[in-house]
C-alpha cells in the first residue's frame, strides 16, 4: 500500500522512471522511508517498484 501512494504522490518521478530514468527511483523509494519512517527495506522497495514497471 505504501508503494502505492508513493507513486500517487510523485506521479512525475514514477512517469521518468518508467522512460528510463533510474535517478528517480530515489524519489519514490525514499517517499516510502519516509511513509514508513524508516522502517521499510530499501531494497524490497525497490524489488516492488520493478515488477511495478513491468
């Protein structure tokens, strides 16, 4: 759920990432820390956001 409202609230970052643009993972990955206060793993963030991507 998290993932998913970190890419309702950085729509321009899930769109760059999406074309190509890995620097803006950073923005959603870090949306969801944040949401999370720190508490998600980074690295299944990021494991979510590319079977996101398809």
């Amino acid at each position: 759920q998290m993932v998913d409202d970190a890419i309702a609230a950085q729509p321009d970052a899930w769109a760059k990432y999406c074309a190509g643009e890995e620097k803006a993972l950073g923005a959603i990955v870090g949306a969801v820390m944040k949401s999370s206060k720190g508490k998600a793993d980074g690295k299944v963030v990021t494991a979510i956001l590319l079977s996101r991507k398809g």
